[in-house]
C-alpha cells in the first residue's frame, strides 16, 4: 500500500506530516474524495490551505463518515452494474463532545482519541500525550516524514541542510505561510540523513503538542472533577499503555422493541444488565446511534450493532422487534 503523497493536494507544496497542522490517509484506508469521485485520497494537506478550500465541508463530512464507523457500506455503479461494497473505518465510535467547531471521538477498542476540527484539520491524541495535557504540561513531539522524508529539488549542497534552522529548512521548500506561527511557537528541525547525490532528505520537526481549545477545555473540566483516577476511569478504563483494551467476552441475548419510529428517528427499549429497561436512540439522517441515558456499555454495543445491521437489511423499514444473541 502505498503511503500518502508528500505534496498538500490543494496548493501542491510538500506537508511535513505535523500534528495539528496537516495530515494524509495511505490508500488502504480508502478514503473517498467525494469531491473528485472516483477517486480515493491518498495525499496529504496543510491544514492552512483547508480552512478556506471550497471542498473543506465535503471532505470533513466524508472524513467524520470513516472516523466513526468499524465498518461501512456503499454501492458502486459501474458499466451498468451495481456493486455491494464495504471498507474499513477508522472505529471512533464514541462521541464525547461535538459542536459547531469540534468533534471528539474516542476509540472503540483503544485509548485513543480523534479530534476533528470543522474549520478544516484532525488530529489523533493517544494515551500519555493526553494525560500531560490535561494534567497541564508544555512538551515537544516528533514530527516529520522521516520513514519516507522528502526529495530537494535542486538538491542544495550537504553544508547548507546540515546548518539549516527550521525557518530555512521551510524558507527553502517555499511553505512558511503553510506553517504559521511553527518558528516563533518553539518549533526546531533535526536533520537526520541527507543524501546530496538526489537531494532525498530524513529529517525531524520537534513541536509543541496542543489540541482544538474547546477539546482541551472538555477533557480538563473531566479531569478537575475527579482527578487523575476518576479520570482514568472515565476514559482510560483496562487499558495497558500501548495495548488495546480486554474486554471479558460473556454470553448476551437482547431483544428491541420500536417505541417510536418517524422519518428522521426511532427509538428502540432494551434490557440493561441490570434489567432496568434502557432506551436506543437512532438518527436517520446523520446514520447514528446513542443510548439516551449515554452509558455506553457493552450491553449498549451489542444493541447498536443488531439495530446497525438491522438497518443494513431493512432500510427504512425497520423491524418493530430485533432480537441478538451472542
């Protein structure tokens, strides 16, 4: 597979592949640029040239579709066939907060976060780096293409790139409005190889790690409530650091009766572990589920996933009782 192209796709200069300030998708994730069909996204893009691209929303919509769907469904016509397709998502299934500007997702099996922000970029936050910022710590992380690093054309003589700040290292690729606020933000460059006989360059942009204002503002009003471990519990519940979650399997049978059904939404009650009766709640328009009492537990995801299937097979005509056993 193939990795994504070190040129942004709207103004065509090289991204460096910097948190929070540009970002791709390799073709297997099969990325749909909706804009330009049929083709996939495989590229990268600054985030500075999204912002105002006229194709930001319809990227954005494209994007939030893959983040928070395991697996989806399309069809696809072609030479007068139609063909049942289905591809990978990214499995941010669990919305925490979502606005006018920002959506927060949180990963199905793992301890890690996506944040989409609507004025144009994303960002994946794992396990530590969200604990120190939360906790309030300025620190650094690794950025940079350096498993593929970048080709200089004309390459410049190795003691030039070897005495390169970062503000020359973006001077020369031609990109410092792509970039802004990088130099002045504490930002440095680490020349790693650099091969002057075709100008292919590995290098590193060590930069302050931040997130969307209002991402950090609701993870560290969870924080302050309860502390680290309320915190932990919340979000961070057995997981090992750099491990998925286990999760004990255990028998489950569930039965779902319609309680209310229109054309934009229906609702269907369940049993909880407990017995208490709980209600699911499932928009049409945007393909979305929620428990209405947001617990979202595995009593939950089994229920969402019958109703996803469901949906799958019915469409719009829903079963008025779905019954799942696993």
């Amino acid at each position: 597979m193939s990795a994504p192209g070190p040129d942004c796709v709207i103004c065509s200069r090289p991204a460096l592949g910097l948190s929070g300030r540009d970002g791709g998708f390799a073709s297997y994730y099969e990325f749909r640029a909706v804009w330009d069909p049929p083709r996939v996204f495989q590229d990268m893009v600054h985030f500075s040239c999204l912002h105002g691209w006229e194709h930001r929303d319809a990227m954005l919509t494209e994007l939030v579709g893959l983040a928070t769907n395991s697996v989806l469904e399309w069809d696809v016509e072609l030479n007068g066939e139609t063909y049942h397709l289905t591809r990978n998502g990214l499995g941010f299934t669990d919305r925490l907060l979502q606005t006018n500007d920002v959506l927060v997702l949180q990963h199905n099996f793992s301890a890690d976060w996506m944040i989409i922000d609507f004025s144009g970029g994303w960002q994946f936050i794992g396990r530590e780096d969200l604990l120190r910022l939360v906790r309030g710590e300025s620190f650094s992380v690794d950025g940079g293409r350096d498993r593929y690093g970048l080709r200089l054309s004309p390459a410049p003589p190795e003691s030039a790139v070897d005495s390169w700040t970062l503000s020359d290292f973006l001077r020369h690729l031609d990109i410092e409005s792509r970039y802004p606020g990088l130099v002045d933000g504490g930002a440095s460059l680490e020349v790693r190889k650099y091969y002057p006989n075709n100008g292919h360059l590995e290098y590193c942009v060590h930069h302050p790690l931040s997130i969307h204002p209002a991402a950090l503002g609701y993870f560290r009003d969870r924080y302050a409530r309860g502390g680290e471990a309320a915190f932990e519990a919340a979000f961070m519940a057995s997981e090992l650091p750099g491990q998925q979650r286990r999760r004990s399997r255990m028998a489950i049978y569930l039965e779902l009766k319609k309680l209310s059904d229109d054309e934009t939404r229906t609702t269907y009650g369940f049993a909880g572990a407990d017995g208490a009766r709980r209600t699911l709640v499932f928009d049409r328009t945007e393909e979305r589920i929620w428990p209405e009492d947001d617990v979202k537990d595995g009593i939950f995801r089994a229920a969402a996933q019958t109703v996803a299937k469901a949906w799958r097979k019915h469409g719009n005509e829903l079963p008025d009782t779905i019954r799942h056993q696993s």
